[in-house]
C-alpha cells in the first residue's frame, strides 16, 4: 500500500483535481490518502472535507485532520506521517496532479531498487513546460550562483553552468540526480521515519531538497523518472509569488548552507550577500509593478 501524505493550505480551487487524478490513477485502490490541513479558513477546511467525501469509496482508505496554527510545510507532513500505514510513501502537493501510471512507475523502482531511497517522475506545468525543480543538483555555492544570476538560463545546455536544474539532460531520462521537487516524491516510510521525516526548521521550500541530501548522506541514491509525467500547477498551496514567498525561499537557502557547508562561516557570508542582492532586485521589480498598477 501507498501512503499519500497531502498538506492543503487554502488549497480548495486545486484540491478536486488532484483527487481525481488520484482516483483515476492505476493504484488508485491502494492509496491511503492522509491530508493534513495547515490551518486554512474554515470555508476551506468545510470544502476540503466534502471533497474527501466524495472520493473517499475510490481509495483504500481516507484520514484528514486539521491543525489549529500553521508552523510549516514540514511540520504537517510530519504530524500526517505519524499516520502512516503504508509501506511506501508519497508526499505529494494538493496542486500537483498525478499522471496515470506515474505513482505505479515510481513504485516499480523502489520495490526493485533497494539502493534508492527516493523517486520523483517529470513534472510538467499547465503551460506544458518543464516544472525545473523535478532534476536538480544539491545547492552548492557555484551552482546557485550560475542559476540565480540568470547565467544557467541563458547557457542552459553547458553542463559546469546548468547544474543546478540539469537542463542539459533530456526531459525523459531516467537517472540519478541530486535531488526531487517534494510536490511528488516516493520514498519507504521506514527511511522516512529513520529520518525523523521533513527538518521542520524549514517553514516552506527546501525541506525536500534537505530530505535529499539526508538520504545521500545516508548511502542511497535520489531517482529521477522521466518516462512517466504529472502535471505541477504550481502556487495552489499558497505559495504564490510573493515579497513573502520569497523571502520564505531565499530564507530556507540561507538554513540549508547554514546545515551542509562545509565552509560555513564564508559560505553564510556569500551566501547571505547573494539572498540581499537578489531581494533587492526583487523588491526593485515589484515596487516597479506597484507604480505601473497604481498609474493604470
């Protein structure tokens, strides 16, 4: 059986379609689903608990529950986990949409590959392009530098330049990598337990890219799936682009250099250097949309 660990936050205009696509996928009948509601309104969490209702007859069984403050990401994954009654796994976003065969694949490798201890598929966005996230490296000092100054953008395919995200790896390769999105990611829920699951000094980002890491350090291999697909909306789970957001993400990048540097003190000063000098283009850029709106 498969554990599918879902954390909503004011996640309802996404929610139906994930469930469908759960329900009309291969193993569907073998999925626990577990959602863990990171203290959404309470019109969210009314709508949330129908549309369990609605689906729950297409799955192995249904749990819910509801947290009174939201302390994270990785906190509610971790409150769900401890629910857990799969052999396997699955923390997957409420706005990521599985593809029929994707969590069937995905399996298919754990049961056969003991060496591997997390599997990710192709994700996709609505606009059909590839959701970058879903191949990646572990951050390290010159690879974040390359991506976040726009350079792996522009040489995309030279691989000393683009290794943060691999895009000089074929879309539908199937390989080792560095790290997996967390919007869909397979693991076993004993490594996940191990573990001590999600570090929950990540509030939102990063955590997945840690877990990674932990499972690296650990011995075993991050698998990419390219054969198989899902679609990734992206931003259902409140985490839209946002002065907020950001701040959130270069933050969770501040923690994770902060944790695995092996320099600590010179990378937390570049590091911390490289966050400003990105906010502050940020910030340039919003209060430029702001002026434009206010003078529409």
């Amino acid at each position: 059986m498969v554990s599918v660990l879902l954390v909503t936050y004011q996640s309802s205009k996404v929610l139906e379609s994930c469930l469908k696509h759960l329900a009309d996928c291969s193993l569907a009948d073998q999925l626990e689903i577990i959602l863990v509601d990171n203290a959404s309104r309470m019109e969210d969490w009314k709508y949330t608990k129908k549309l369990l209702d609605m689906y729950q007859e297409n799955f192995y069984s249904v749990k819910s529950m509801r947290l009174d403050k939201n302390l994270g990401y990785a906190f509610a994954n971790n409150r769900g986990a401890e629910n857990v009654e799969g052999e396997y796994l699955l923390l997957l976003n409420p706005d990521c949409y599985v593809g029929k065969d994707a969590i069937e694949k995905c399996l298919h490798v754990l049961e056969n590959r003991k060496d591997i201890g997390a599997v990710g598929c192709q994700l996709r966005m609505p606009n059909g392009e590839l959701d970058l996230a879903c191949k990646r490296s572990l951050p390290t000092l010159w690879n974040s530098a390359m991506k976040f100054s726009g350079m792996a953008k522009r040489f995309s395919q030279a691989k000393w330049i683009a290794s943060y995200n691999l895009t000089y790896l074929p879309d539908d390769i199937s390989c080792e990598v560095g790290c997996i999105c967390g919007a869909f990611l397979l693991t076993r829920t004993s490594l996940y337990r191990e573990l001590s699951g999600l570090d929950e000094d990540y509030f939102m980002y990063g955590e997945d890219i840690d877990f990674c890491k932990r499972l690296k350090d650990r011995g075993f291999l991050i698998w990419y799936l390219g054969e198989t697909t899902s679609i990734h909306v992206k931003g259902g789970n409140g985490g839209k682009k946002s002065k907020k957001s950001l701040h959130s993400f270069y933050n969770s990048m501040d923690i994770y250099f902060r944790k695995n540097s092996n320099h600590a003190r010179l990378s937390i000063w570049m590091v911390q250097c490289l966050i400003q000098i990105i906010l502050f283009l940020h910030k340039l850029k919003f209060d430029w949309v702001s002026k434009s709106i206010k003078n529409v």
